[in-house]
C-alpha cells in the first residue's frame, strides 16, 4: 500500500476501536414504562429489566406492602428518581384513571405499558362459582381493559406512539384442566391486545403479548392455593410440579420471572419495533409440543 493510505487505514482503524469503546446509549433512555402487578414476580423483574435500559419506571399494585419494599428495592439499585409507585387496584376505573394521571405527573408521561397484575385462582367447571368466575374476568380482562383504554387515551394524546406488552398466558390459547374461568379471562387478554394492535397502529402504537408457562419460582400467585389446585388437577404432589413442568417442556427447563422479563423487555423495546399483534411464547417450548 502507498504510505498515505496505509496511515489512512490505520487512522480508520484507532477511530472505530475507540467508538467500539464508547458506552452504548441505553436502549429505553428517558422513556416511562408503567409495570401493572409490579410490586413482585414477573412485574419486578421486567420493571428491573427495563430500569437497566435507562427507563424511568411507575409500578402499580394492590399490594401496598410488597410495593413498598419492591420501590426500595428499586430505589436502591437505579436510584430514587427512576422508580414511582402508586398502591391501586386495575378493576377500579377511578384507581386507573388516578394511576395513569400520575405518571404523565411524576415523570410527564407514558411511552409502555407492562399489563402484568394477575392472580390464579381455579376449580374444576361444576365447583367454578359465579364469584370465582367473575374474579377471574374482572382483573385478568376487565382490569386489562381499563388499564389498556386509559393508557391508550394518554399515548394517543401525546402523539409520539407507544408501545403496550400484555402478559398472558398459553391457557389463554389452549385449555388447561380445571381452569375454565382463567382460561377463558387470559383468552380475553390476547384478543384484547390483537385489537389494540389494529387500532393502535395508524397511531404508532403497538401491541404484543407474552405468555409464559408456570413460573414457579419468585411468582406470589404460586404461594398461594394455586399450586395445590395445578397439583390436584394433574394428580401428583405439589413436590413434583416443577420437575413435571420441565419435563414436559421440548427443552427440559423451568422459566424464571427474569426469562419472562426478557421477552417483555424484547417487545418494549424498538428491538420489536416492526412487531405488533404477536405472541411470543416463554415456555422452554412447551406449548406446541401437545403435552398436558
Ligand atoms: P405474582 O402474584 O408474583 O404477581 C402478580 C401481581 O399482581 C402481584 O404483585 C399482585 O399483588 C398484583 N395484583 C393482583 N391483583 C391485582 C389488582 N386487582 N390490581 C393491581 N394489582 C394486582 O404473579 P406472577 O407470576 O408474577 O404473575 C404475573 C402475570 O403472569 C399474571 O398476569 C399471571 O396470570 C401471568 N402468568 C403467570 C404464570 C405463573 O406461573 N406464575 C403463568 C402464566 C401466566
């Protein structure tokens, strides 16, 4: 090579490995996410996984004592100005409203919505109660629903799009034994967020959901009876269930509250930004493989 462009070359060359060094921008820098059912589980560790990318994060839960230590746990790891929390319930339409308002308050606005806060709680079709039946819909599709109109209207309001991950669950695709009530409220939730998708799109708005397999670890709802109801209904102990749950997926695995995270994480950021109306399964591939 001539002498000039050997030395231009090598210029090239120190000036790419010094990009290469710089810190990368973080990937939700200066964007606001609200985490539904934040206080713990999967909600906790997306609110984390976002918060690491430079999100300011609001976390809604009915739970005010577990959102308390979940702010302080949050506080502590990204510092006090990136995390708020409002104690509310998704079934109540003036808590939503409130909550809503308060994050165009605390840190002037709204780009995702984490629709998360959930329970389990199941019976067999002749045992499901009108209450248990109602409780299902009521926070696992009326609370999804009011969540999703009141961001939606904040998100249209702002007009800079937006971006909306519903977590649901594969029962809401396929049936699951003994949960009809469920089943049929997470149905809701994934035909919930295909609507959105479509409306929301002209408006940049998109709408994705994930639907993870039992999470059994670091998730509330497994200490509750839920585990004893999954346990009856596939007849072993409920020593046995996680060990049935790897088995019976392709891979062999248990997922964890931070795999879910992962995938959220995945549809809140531009990473999915040509992805809307999609389901993305976290389930150690469990779903398409037939098995109970
Ligand atoms: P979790 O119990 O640890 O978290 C759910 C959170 O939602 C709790 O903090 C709870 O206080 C909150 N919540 C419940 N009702 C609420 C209400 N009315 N208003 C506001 N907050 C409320 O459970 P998780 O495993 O992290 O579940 C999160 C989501 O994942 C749920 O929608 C659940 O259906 C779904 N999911 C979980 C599993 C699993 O095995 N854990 C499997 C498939 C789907």
């Amino acid at each position: 090579l001539p002498e000039q462009e050997a030395f231009d070359i090598e210029y090239w060359l120190l000036e790419e490995a010094k990009l290469q060094r710089m810190p990368k921008p973080k990937a939700m820098a200066g964007r606001i996410a609200l985490v539904t059912g934040g206080a713990g589980g999967i909600g906790l560790a997306t609110a984390k996984r976002m918060a690491k990318e430079g999100a300011n994060i609001v976390l809604l839960d009915i739970d005010a004592e577990a959102l308390t230590n979940a702010q302080s746990e949050m506080e502590a790891q990204f510092g006090k100005d990136a995390v708020s929390s409002v104690t509310m319930d998704v079934t109540r339409e003036e808590q939503v409203k409130n909550a809503i308002h308060h994050c165009a308050l605390a840190f002037g606005g709204l780009d995702t919505v984490v629709s998360n806060a959930g329970i389990a709680s199941s019976a067999p079709l002749d045992e499901t109660s009108l209450a248990l039946w109602n409780k299902n819909q009521d926070i696992l599709s009326t609370g999804y629903f009011l969540v999703a109109r009141e961001a939606f209207t904040l998100l249209k309001a702002q007009n800079i799009g937006g971006n909306m991950v519903f977590v649901a669950s594969k029962n809401g695709l396929v049936a699951s034994a003994n949960a009809s009530a469920y089943c049929v409220a997470k149905a809701a939730e994934i035909q919930l967020s295909r609507c959105i998708a479509l409306e929301g799109a002209p408006l940049g708005i998109r709408a994705n959901v994930v639907n993870p397999d039992a999470v059994l670890r670091g998730s509330k709802i497994w200490t509750g009876k839920w585990k004893e109801e999954r346990a009856s209904a596939y007849n072993m102990s409920t020593d046995d269930l996680e060990e049935h749950y790897r088995q019976r997926s392709m891979l062999k695995l248990n997922v964890f509250p931070e795999d879910i995270a992962e995938a959220i994480y995945f549809f809140a950021s531009d990473a999915s930004a040509k992805s809307t109306g999609n389901i993305l399964n976290v389930d150690a591939g469990h779903a398409p493989s037939f098995t109970r």
